[in-house]
C-alpha cells in the first residue's frame, strides 16, 4: 500500500472529455493510448500516474510513473514465492484466476 496519497490524473468518465479524448483511451489501439499518456505525463509531470478504465475487465486501474517511487515502503507487508506451499494463497490465486478464464500452472 502507499504511505501517502497518490496524485493521479483520472481519465474514466467524463473525465477524459475533459482532455479532449474520449473512452476509447480505454479501448483503443495501444499506439494511441500510449500517446496519451505520453502527452499526459509531459503535461503533469509531478502527477505519479494514470488513473483509467480496463479495456479488459473495465474496471478501474492505476499506472505509476517514477514520481510515485517515494509513495511506497522499502519492503511490501507480505510477499510470498510462487514456490511456496501455502495452499489458501494458491487457492486464492486458482480462484481468480478462474474467475477470468486464466490458466493457473503450479
């Protein structure tokens, strides 16, 4: 988690009109949207990131830039290896990755 308040430029909804764009920034072809947040990060470059829209789940999503680096611990509260035999964390990472049609090898 951050240890404080992340600036964001939010792009969902109305927001994005705001910009002169549109919701296809969360749907179109990556070149443009990728323009965007170059023009985007130009124009705020104190801003840590984008807020915007998945193109495949639609939910909400978070990209960090390099002024975010400060915003979080030295050490994550809990980490894990893949190898690790702790069944309720693999069980929770079947689980949504079935949820979205993900194979999950182990």
């Amino acid at each position: 988690m951050p240890t404080r308040t992340l600036r964001l430029i939010d792009v969902t909804d109305l927001s994005a009109l705001r910009l002169g764009a549109s919701q296809l920034l969360s749907t179109g072809p990556q070149r443009h949207t990728r323009s965007w947040a170059v023009a985007v990060r130009r124009t705020w470059p104190n801003a840590d990131g984008l807020l915007y829209r998945s193109s495949m789940a639609g939910q909400e999503c978070v990209a960090l830039w390099a002024p975010a680096a400060d915003s979080f611990p030295p050490r994550p509260a809990f980490a894990r290896l893949l190898s690790d035999p702790a069944p309720e964390w693999i069980r929770a990472l079947r689980n949504a990755a079935a949820t979205i049609h993900y194979d999950f090898f182990r």
